[in-house]
C-alpha cells in the first residue's frame, strides 16, 4: 500500500480501508 504525505490522500485511502473494512465484516455476519 502506498503511503501520501498529503493529509486529505491519506485520509481518503483510511476512509476506503474503513468502508471495505465494515463491508467485509458485514459480509461475515450475514454468512
């Protein structure tokens, strides 16, 4: 994974891990 200096490319890539991250984990859940 590439890292940015830039706060807002930074923190757009956190928000997308996190999005994929809940989708996933509801994902289980509903297995």
């Amino acid at each position: 994974m590439v890292l940015f200096d830039d706060g807002k490319l930074s923190g757009y890539i956190c928000d997308e891990q996190r999005r994929m991250f809940v989708q996933e984990a509801t994902n289980d859940k509903n297995k």
